[in-house]
C-alpha cells in the first residue's frame, strides 16, 4: 500500500491542476474509489469528490477530507516526478494530502468497518478558499450527515513519523475547527466559528 501511495503521489505530483480545474485528479480519485467499492458523488461543488463506505451496524458517520489542487506557480524540484505543466505546481502538498487519503481509503476497503460510516472528501480550490464552501453548499456534509470530520496537512517541520495538533490562542487543542476560510497553512489568521 505504502508503494502505491507513493507512485500515486508522484503521479499527482507531475501532473498539478489548479483550483476547479481538477478534472483528471478527481477521475483518478473516483476510479480508485469505485473499484475499492466505495459509493462515489463526483461533481461535488464544481470537481469534487466524495466516496462512502457504510459499515456492517449503525453508528457515527466520519469525515476524512483532503485537498486536491495545485498552485500556479513553477515547480523547482529537480526530481523524475517534477512538474510537466508549466506555470503549474503542487508546492503545498496537495498531492500528498490525496495519495495519503487514497491510502487510508485502500485499507479500509480490506479491512472494511465494523459500525458507522466513512464519508471521504476530496476538495478542489482550497487555493483559492472557495472549495470547502462550494462544497458545503452542494450538500457534502449531508446524506449521510457528517458527525465528526478530520483532515491534515503536511508541513516541513513535522518529521517523518510524527504528527502535530494546531492549539487554539488559549492553549486548548484545536479539534474542534469548524468551516472557515483560509489557508490552513495559516490557520490562526482564520476565523473559527465556535462549536
């Protein structure tokens, strides 16, 4: 799993589409999600995607979202897996927040769920700020209604193997975002709504 993970990361990676423009990314996306048998709704606020996976009882449907979009700029790496759309990049990890999700997706079609369900986001043009809403706004977070949602973003200064929780001004951890918009990159020039 990790290798496909991997070779599904660099293939995002070489070929980047911006905001509302990811058209072949959520085809690969929806195409992994269907043939892992996962229930998908593409089209989802312009280019999303959203896959469901019921467990075998009833219990509390969870939300694991990424982000799919690339930003327009170069790519200065100088690996195999560069960039080959000039002007077009994923320099914020877009490309890894998906393939990782994609990862998460590919083990609990094997494994399967015992209780609740699995609601999977995949978001276009958090670039932009606008994904999450379109989204919203084309009812993602409903049928079935999201109960609890997570999500994650790599960054330069976590190591490999460790993970980080962002904390709110007051020292509490911040587990409870709710929609905002921004970049989470910056999340604390967010506004967060109260829970």
């Amino acid at each position: 799993m990790f290798e496909e993970a991997v070779e599904t990361r660099r293939y995002l990676h070489m070929n980047p589409e911006l905001s509302f423009e990811e058209t072949e990314t959520a085809k690969l996306v929806a195409d992994k999600l269907r043939a892992w048998g996962y229930d998908v709704q593409e089209g989802v606020g312009g280019t999303g995607v959203i896959g469901v996976l019921k467990g075998t009882a009833p219990g509390p449907v969870v939300g694991l979202r990424a982000d799919m979009d690339a930003l327009p700029m170069q790519d200065e790496i100088d690996q195999p897996y560069r960039s080959t759309r000039d002007g077009k990049a994923h320099t914020c990890g877009h490309d890894a927040h998906t393939a990782i999700l994609l990862g998460v997706v590919r083990a609990f079609s094997e494994t399967g769920l015992e209780r609740g369900t699995l609601k999977l986001i995949f978001q276009p043009a958090e670039e932009i700020g606008k994904g999450a809403e379109a989204m919203i706004l084309d009812g993602a977070l409903d049928n079935p209604k999201v109960d609890v949602m997570a999500g994650l973003h790599v960054h330069p200064s976590v190591r490999t193997g460790e993970f980080s929780l962002s904390s709110t001004p007051d020292g509490r951890p911040d587990y409870d975002r709710r929609a905002g918009t921004g970049h989470d990159a910056a999340d604390r020039q967010q506004a967060d709504r109260p829970a």
